[in-house]
C-alpha cells in the first residue's frame, strides 16, 4: 500500500495529464518516400536540400574534383551478357548498356534525400550468395567497380554509385533462413527489410535489437555494413554485440563463411567484425546471424520540461539508476526544436508550461504494474528534488505515439523552410549541448539567425540521443547562403576534435564525410584502416598489395570514391 | 492483492525450503592460489593433472614435437642492460640472464593449474604505455620473442611462455585512469585486477560488466584479450559489444590510439575488435575503455530440480520470458555433477528430492519486491506445468552463496580424485546435453566407468552456462589412461564440428587449442585469419608479409607456437 500512495502523490505534484492525442505526422516509413524532408534517420549533413520537383544534381557535379578512376573498366556488351548469363533471371539485371533504361535505373542511382546521384548504367541483382561471388569475381577479374546496395536508405551517399559503378542490388537475398525460439538466434539473407524481420520475430516473441525510422524499407544487410545505431541501442547495445555471425564475399569471390549462430566462440580473431560498419569497401555481406531478445509486452513513455542541461544530466542519471533495466529510451530536445514542431504542425504542446528543455523517457519490461509503479516512482523523485518541472506520461499507445512524435517529428519539420545543415555527432555527455549553444551565438553574432526572410537562419537546434551521448545538432535554413556554412565548418568539426568526439555517431562516413575522419581520428588509425582495406581490396597499388592471400589479383573495386 | 496470493500457493506448491547455510567452498578466489584443482574458470582442457607436490613438466617436454625457432635471437646481457636503462625502475625487470633468478621466474614461467612451464630468463614490467612502445620496438628489431601477460589465469598455457621469450607483464599498468558517472565509462590501464576495477564501480554505484572466478588476480587487458565470457554475459552480453575502445601496442611500437570512450562512433573500420580476442598474437593491449552498467540493487537466486533436458530447455525459455529483464544467469548442472559436489563436501542438498538436472536461476534488479513477485509468478509457472518437480529459493546472501556453491564448487569437487579431461564448447541449445549421454555411454561401453580403483573414470559429468548456449564437459579420472583419451578425441571434436559448434567458447585458444581450430572454423576462416596475423605480426616470412605499412621489418615475435 505504501507504494501506492507514493503514486497517488507523484500524480499530484507532477500535475502529470493526458498527453494530446491528436495525430501530429504520418507515419514515419510513409514520409519517407512522400518528402526530401527528413525523418529520424535522416539526421547527416544535408547542404542546400531542393525540392521534390527538381532533378537530383550528379555527384559528379557537386564534387567536381573527384573523378572516374581510368584504371576501372567500361561496361561492354560482353560484360552484360556475361551477367545475364550468370544470374539467369531476367529480373535480374537491370541493363542501361545495351538499351536505354534511365527511367528504370533512376531509383538505384539517387539516393532518396535526392543529394547523390550517380550515372550507373547496370543493376545486378543476384539471388545468392554464390551469385554473388560469381558477380564480384567477374568484376575484379575485369576491373569492373561495384556498389553493394541494401535499401538504399543511407545518409551519406554511401550506397549509390559516383560515377558508372555497377550495382549490386541485395534486394532479391530476402529470405528469412531460421529461428531458434529457444535462444532467440536469427539467420536472414542480407536483403530481407529490417521491418519485415521485426514482425516475424514479433509473432514469435522476440524483436530485432534495432529499429530505425527507415525500417520499412532498409535491409539488415546495409544495416549491419553501416553498423546502425538507431532507438534500441540504450537498451540492446550495438550490432558488434548483437551479430553473432556473418556471410560475406570478398571481391576475389571468396566466400567468408562465418555465420556461427552462437553467442560464444573464442576460436580466433572475430573477423566479423572488420564488415560491421565497413559501409561495403572489404566486400559483400550476404548472410546474418543475429541474436534477439524477448520483446517487452509493457511500454510506458513520458515527457518531461527542464530548467537546465544541468538538469537534464540529472534526470538522466536518476532516470538509469531508478529504471535501470526497462530503460529504453532516454532522448533530448531543446526548446528551439520544440517551437519549430509546434510552429509548423500546430499541434497542442503535450506540457502547457514551457521550458528550455524537453526529455522524453521511454521503458519497455515484461510486467506493466512493476513498471508503472517504477516510473511513478521515479517521476515522484525528479519532480520533489527540483529536477524535473512538469510531466506528462502517455496512458495508451495513441499518445505514446503522439509524445513521440514530438521527437521524431524534428527532422521533418526543421525542413519546412527550405534547407537544413545535419550534424550528426557523439560527444562527451557533460558538453554535449555546450555545442549548441556557441554555434547558436556564433550565428547569432554573424547576423545570420532572425524571423524575417532577411536572415538565411530560421534556427539552430539541438537533440538526439542522450542515452547514447549522440547529439543532432541541426541548423534550419530558408536558403542556401555561403555565409552560414563559413561560420559552421570547420568549427563545429573542430570542436569535436577538440573534445574527442565522433563526426559520425551512426550515420558512417560514404561519400559525404569521407574528408572529415581526420577530426575524430589520428594519422595513425587512418594508416591501420587503409592497411585494411588494402589487404581486401587494394586502392593503391604498389606491391605487396594487388595480391590477396592465395594470389589473385584484386583492384579496390570495392565502393570506390568512398568511406576513407 | 491478486499477485499476493498467487505467491502464496506457489510456496505451497513448490514446497521451498530455506536453503542449506553452511558454507560449503572456500572463496574462489582464494582456492585459486591453494590447490591445482579447478573452479569456476579452470574449465579447459586439464590432461594428466598432477598433485601439486610435483614439480610442473616443461611444456617443451610435454609438447616435444614443437621446437624452438631458430630465428629468434637469444637474449644476452646486452640486451638487458638496454631493458634496463629502457624501464629505469629496478623492479620492471626480472633478470636471469646475467644472474640466477629461477625461483624469481617460476611464477611467470608456469601457469596456475601447473599444466604449462616455460624457460624464460627474462621478465620485464613496463610502466606505461610509451615504455610497452619502446620495449616491443627493440624487441622487433633484435628478433626477440615475447609472451604478453596480465593476471596469468589462462586456461590454455597462453600467457606463459613456450622456450626463453620474453614475459611482458603488464602489473606495473594499473591505474585507473577515469570513470564517468553519468555515461557509466570506465577508462583503465590494461594492468588494473578486475575485482579491484570492480570494487571502485561499486562504491559509484555501478558493476564491471564481466564477472568470473579468477577475479581477484585476472587483468582487464588479459580478459579483453581473451574475450571472457564468465557469470555476466547472458545479461551485459560480450565484450566486443561493452569494450568503447582499446589502446595496444603493435610489435613494432606502434601505438594504436583508438581509447574512444564514445558509444558511437561510426568512422571507419572497428579495428579494436580484433584486439579483443586475439590473446596478444598481434599486440599488447594497454588501455581499455569499457561502458559499465548500474549495479543492481536486489539479487535473487533460485534453484530447481527437472526430469529431463527437454524440460531444462522449457524452463529456460520460460524465464527469458516472465524474468525478462531481470534475468542474469540461468545455469545448468547434470546429477552426476551433483552427485560427485556431494560425494566430496557432504554437505546437505539443496533439495530434498533427487533429479536428473538441476537448473540455477539469478535475477538482478533495481526493485526487490517486483523481482521476488515476478520470480514467485515465475515458479509457480513452471510448477503448474510441470516443467519444474522441486525448487528453493535463497533467503538471504549467504543462502545466495550457499546455492551458488553447487555450482561453481563443480571444477574443485571434480578434481578430487586425480585428473579431469575438460571440454569448453558451444552448441546449439536443443542438442546440448547430447554429448554428455553420447560420451557417458561410449566411456561405460569401453568399461572405463566404475565405481571401484580399477576403472579410470569416477564420472562424466555436464553442468555450464544454459543462457550463453556453453557446456563444459568434463570426465573425472583417478589417473591418467590413454584408452580414456582414445575414446574422448577426436570424437568429441568431431561431434562439435558436425554441429558447427564451437571448440573453445570461452577459453581461447592459446597452446592447448591451436591444432583444434579446424573443427570449428573452415580453411577459409583459417586463412583470413593467417593474413591478420601476417598483416601485424608476419610469422611466415616471403614477401610481401615481412614489413608492416610503415616499411618496418616485423618478425613474428608476439607470442609465438600458439593461437592458430
């Protein structure tokens, strides 16, 4: 009884009421294919985004001094009909070579934030993993360059073509191979959609440990090849834990048989590891095993108003020590995020107070009684300690929905006014919106930011991840204008540097911060890595690196242009 | 009120009984240093154990058909001298060479279960990084074979040297270098012991996310180069998932800087994975930097009686359900273990009854009254069904450890009567205890199995970790017969590698595993594998594998006849 009236009392002081439960965005996978405006995994650096009606600029044209490497072949006739061949299926191949199919080749070219574009002229889709090493060894033996796509749902240009890459297309590898219900252990092609792996699982009992906003389209293949972070990962860790085995082609056609289903196996190095997060440059991820937990039948979410970043860390620390294991989300949003959704959606603010900043606390168990009287509990104490200034927790799955939106919406509403700078960054907790604040004044003194069409800066805004120390700094803007990007960069990559962040919490490197892996890692990491892809696929060719282990040639065909 | 009765009729049915409270082992981390027999993490292999009167057989000897290597240089007084102006403290070296020092040595000569003894006449103890730099450097550039060592609590005679390398014994690397409260990141030399690591987590509120017997003498280096697995994994998962980031030394004094303490950070290649379990073949590892969780406040410990392994496999399936997120641990031992626990520390059973397995079950949460209902629900689940015949709960910690004792008191118990043959594998769950009756028959069919001195083996026992999938097999012997191991290998291996299990799920491989690896990973696996080696630390010396990217010659010397 004692804890009841604990609640009773956490319900008065918390002036906790229900959360709005008007509909605030469609749903997120929808918005994907419906906008060029971003959704929660859209949050990269994205310069001067157009609008919908405007073709999407060549690669090659945005960065004009990256150019076609001589060394890789043309295309031939003898080549298409070679792949026809091989893959047997029409569908197959999708062939620009000896036809014109522009129209056809388009969605495999441009990436769906419409910032890359490339000028492939041939699609492989192979519907094994011993077609595509068959593929990959035609191409290193004809010098042929390749881009493994998933879903193409990346950020950063990585899985779409700079030049007249082909591309190797995973979508037709979409097999779910099995399920142990006993240990929770998923083998699935590279090519079957993380959404589509989730509800199987879920008509099991289980759920994948990630979920992203692009859920409904990207493949656990590219997931795994750019090492996702996602909504999960406060809770279910990073894929380098969860992934217990991979299936990959090197560009020699090697076959990397390492799909082990068990989550212990000391028997030599964890190769699997170099491919989670390589973004395709050491070859091609086939097949993964993949360890999923039990999935929470109880989910409560709150949403919080606070006084302080100060604040913010304490509640966040209150918030792991008294939740501690149903904690799965623990997210940011400032104030200048909060006025933006609210100015473009219009939508009832889920708390009638204002403050300068906003958390939303998601927890996810097996028993909702335990859970709620945890959450009351916990919300009790932040709101008697001064931590925490007013609340509200969502009372069924529409507003759980709705208060999420509040936070999945920033993305899509930031680019209501035309242009939005992403920066997608991880930073030591106790700075991480120090950041925001001096990029905010820097613009601020520059003159950039104000209400009126005359200032290019609508505004400088910061959320994200807290759980993972992953900041979204974000800067809205009416414009393209040189001005606001001088101000920008490289300070906000210096700052990181400074602190020892990353440039890239989850979004990985591709084409768009391939030149910027400076500031968040030494000359000396950068030399190790190139050693690396060097021993797969060579980019420079001096002796002893054309050669793989048993001899073959190979020649860095491997997502050139990209990665570092 | 509901749940309230429900607990009482699960009391009823269940008939729990207070545990027994004598205290049935010593600490473990004491009868590490008392007896050669085994606790929790002695499971490898352990052939012929000898008394520890005996003094320990040379490896050499043991092992004739390995020589040493020719091109490795034989230490003179030169070199030592450069070792001690190089490490100025007169404490960072041990020096056999220019005097007698054999009762110094032995204890980095010889392992801890006195199955492993090198010749070496040099032990050296760097105080930091810069000084592992210059030590290795020389080392390279003099061919100068070298055994990195931490706590020397391995299991598989891999951090004891084979001839006259060189110890490097990271002791003297033991400082704490940072903790941060609010994202649970702990930075450590590689040197720091992980009870002591764990101990200053503690009194912050937090726990090191691995836990195993050796605690009180194993380094966070050797755990990390090992990949252990030990007591926490089921819950805090492997340490490629908490491992943020590693500092290490290349043989030829490259510093690899790649301390991140971020939890994202997706820019390039995740190089430190391949520190983590690569038993110092490729560098010594000298920082680590590891995200730590909260420490759980309520701890419960039940323990069952079932009817057969189809029903253990129910029950476990059953708590990763309803415990959910509190479970972390669910542990599996055989009657015959029990059994052997009983015949030597006659202390009282747990329980009344007598079964075929017995099933160990521990939650850890933030909410002792959630965790005891949700446990009670628990039990009275798998009473009803009768999945569960019998089962107690512990009342109180030293019922805790009481329950606890039985089994990991398994290993020690074993010993007692000479020798014990000692498989760690992994195994898909459904066929696990398989190889335990597939073993026990084909030792009793030989008739090696018997109660009286003229049979060799006292039992055939299996007991491990339920949750990670990991059996340890283990045959309790009187005395070494080689018709005993004429029965064991390779069926053993052979049944693994048709299950594609793995040989060492959480040992390592070490000396005693090296010629094994082929029954657990392919000749491709094997291969890639080589080209890592070579790619850092060449052992075969064509061209191009004998310079490192920087054009510096590298000779093989990191712990060489081990590993793969």
């Amino acid at each position: 009884m004692a804890s009841r009236s604990r609640v009773s009392l956490a319900l008065r002081k918390t002036r906790i009421s229900p959360a709005s439960t008007s509909k605030l965005f469609r749903p997120l996978i929808q918005a994907r294919y419906q906008s060029t405006a971003t959704t929660e995994d859209t949050e990269g650096i994205a310069k001067g985004t157009t609008g919908t009606s405007k073709t999407i600029k060549f690669t090659s044209e945005t960065y004009p001094s990256i150019k076609r490497d001589s060394k890789f072949a043309q295309i031939t006739e003898e080549h298409v009909n070679h792949f026809k061949q091989l893959l047997g299926a029409e569908s197959a191949v999708i062939d620009g070579v000896t036809k014109d199919a522009t129209d056809d080749l388009e969605p495999f070219n441009g990436d769906w934030m419409r910032k890359y574009r490339g000028h492939t002229k041939l699609v492989l889709k192979p519907g094994s993993t011993e077609e595509v090493s068959n593929v990959l060894k035609y191409c290193n033996d004809n010098m042929l360059a390749v881009v493994p796509q998933g879903g193409n749902s990346g950020l950063v240009g990585g899985s779409v073509p700079v030049f007249d890459e082909i591309v190797i297309n995973m979508s037709r590898m979409n097999q779910i191979r099995s399920f142990d219900e006993i240990s929770g252990t998923l083998v699935v092609d590279a090519g079957v959609i993380l959404e589509v792996a989730d509800g199987y699982l879920g008509e099991r009992g289980h759920i994948f440990p990630l979920d992203l906003g692009a859920k409904g389209s990207c493949h656990i293949g590219g997931n795994v090849a750019t090492n996702a972070g996602g909504l999960r990962l406060l809770r279910y860790g990073s894929l380098h834990g969860s992934v217990l085995g991979i299936e990959a082609v090197l560009p020699d056609g090697t076959i990397v048989d390492d799909l082990s289903k068990l989550r212990k196996n000391n028997t030599g190095y964890d190769l699997k590891q170099l491919f989670i997060g390589a973004e395709g440059t050491i070859g091609i991820i086939t097949g993964i095993s993949v360890l999923c937990p039990q999935r929470s039948s109880a989910i409560n979410v709150a949403f919080f108003g606070l006084e302080s970043y100060e604040k913010v860390q304490l509640a966040f620390k209150e918030a792991k020590g008294q939740l501690s294991e149903i904690l799965s989300a623990f997210e940011l949003m400032d104030s200048h995020s909060q006025d933006l959704v609210h100015n473009v959606t219009k939508n009832k603010r889920p708390l009638e107070s204002e403050h300068p900043f906003y958390c939303l606390i998601e927890t996810s168990g097996s028993n909702s009684e335990h859970d709620n009287e945890k959450l009351e509990k916990f919300l009790e104490y932040v709101m008697e300690n001064d931590i925490v200034s007013d609340g509200v927790v969502a009372q069924d799955s529409t507003q759980v929905k709705s208060l999420w939106g509040w936070r999945e919406g920033i993305p899509e509403c930031l680019g209501h006014w035309g242009g939005v700078y992403k920066y997608d960054l991880s930073i030591p907790i106790a700075e991480l919106y120090d950041l925001v604040n001096e990029t905010r004044d820097k613009i601020t003194a520059a003159g950039l930011l104000g209400d009126t069409p005359d200032h290019p800066v609508v505004g400088v805004v910061g959320y994200g991840h807290m759980g993972d120390s992953n900041l979204h700094l974000n800067i809205a803007t009416r414009r393209y204008d040189k001005s606001v990007e001088k101000v920008l960069e490289p300070f906000v990559y210096e700052w990181i540097a400074k602190r020892s962040g990353s440039i890239s919490a989850e979004h990985g490197l591709g084409l768009a911060k391939k030149n910027y892996i400076g500031y968040s890692r030494s000359q000396t990491m950068i030399g190790l890595m190139k050693q690396i892809k060097n021993l797969y696929d060579p980019v420079c060719l001096p002796p002893p690196f054309s050669y793989d282990m048993s001899g073959n040639e190979v020649n860095g065909i491997m997502n050139p242009y990209k990665y570092i």
